[in-house]
C-alpha cells in the first residue's frame, strides 16, 4: 500500500507545511460531518514543535473551511527525550490548562520512564490535584506509545496569592481564545411578542 504525505494531502490549497511537517506520513484521516472537524494521525520523522503544529492546524482550517483541523502526532518511542518536555507541556496545556506556568523553567531528566521534574515555581499539589499524574503519561503515550511516570519534586508549594495570578492569567487566556459564539439555535428563534 502506498504511503501518503501531509503535503501530498494539501497539494493544490493554500496551506504550507512546515518541511518536518509536511514530509510526515498520513496514518489516518478523520471527517465529522456534523461539526466539521478534520482529524490528522501522522507520524513525523523528526519531532516538531507544538507552535509549528498549531500555526499549520489554524492555516488549515481557515483553507478548509472547516470548523476544526486537529493533527495527532505519533512518533516511535526511541524518539521521547527529556529535551522534548517543554513541547509536551504545551501540547497538554491545550487541553489541561492548570499547567499554566508551573513547569516554566523546570529542570527535567528522563530515566527509565520517569520524568522527574524539579519544579521552580511551585505548584506540584494543585497539578497532583488536577490529575497531571495521569493526563501526562495519557498525552506521552498517545504520542509515543510508550508508558512514562511524572515525578515531581524541586519547589512543590505554591502560594495563594500566585495561584489566583497563574488562575486569572489563565482564564484571560482561555476567553481570548474562544470568541463568543451565536448559536443557530438563538438566530432561528423568532422574537418574542408582548401578550
């Protein structure tokens, strides 16, 4: 069976992948008709950064037309490394917020499955909280196949008052990014009469 590329895919629109990208292998292609998102299993031969993927996703839909285009990326296990945890973290805050700002500038190792990550900013109850024990490993085995732990230690607390900060920057940042909706539900509704 042939092998097709991401760029062989979007031959023919306006959309350019970066090179990484666009030379990764198509796993499968998902269409939901009805929200129209477009989902994108590839496999890359070198790892690419959260930004790039994010900037082709956003490029994508617009050229598409579609409401959503979502690439999932699978690489081989051989290719997880310590160095590539800060892309991890990104890729989880799209999903996860509360890693908003705990992990910046960690300093992490990966030995035999384990990320230990010695935190400089706090933090480590309120993303054992959050569930980061079990949405990490989740996000490296999608990608990776591969089970890993996360082990946190370095500066675990984190204080009140830089809590509610990360917290409104974080809520700022999640309603900058998700322009209020009018649903067609509202549009259709006719207005009501005075009885």
């Amino acid at each position: 069976m042939k092998e097709h590329t991401l760029a062989e895919l979007f031959e023919g629109y306006a959309v350019k992948a970066p090179e990484k990208l666009g030379s990764a292998r198509l796993l499968k292609i998902t269409y939901t008709e009805h929200d129209g998102s477009l989902g994108l299993t590839l496999r890359p031969d070198e790892l690419i950064g959260f930004e790039q993927i994010k900037e082709f996703e956003n490029d994508a839909q617009k050229a598409l037309g579609a409401n959503e285009v979502r690439c999932f990326l699978k690489y081989t296990p051989d290719k997880l490394t310590a160095g590539y945890f800060g892309e991890l973290t990104q890729f989880l805050k799209a999903d996860f917020p509360v890693v908003n700002g705990f992990f910046d500038g960690a300093d992490v190792s990966l030995n035999d499955g384990i990320f230990n990550v010695s935190l400089k900013r706090g933090g480590a109850q309120v993303l054992k909280k959050a569930g980061i024990e079990t949405a990490f490993p989740r996000l490296v085995f999608n990608m990776f196949s591969c089970s890993v732990r996360i082990v946190l230690s370095g500066n675990t607390d984190t204080d009140p008052e830089s809590f509610q900060i990360e917290h409104d920057k974080q809520l700022k940042e999640i309603l900058a990014a998700k322009p209020a909706a009018r649903s067609e539900e509202t549009a259709k509704q006719p207005a009501s009469s005075a009885a």
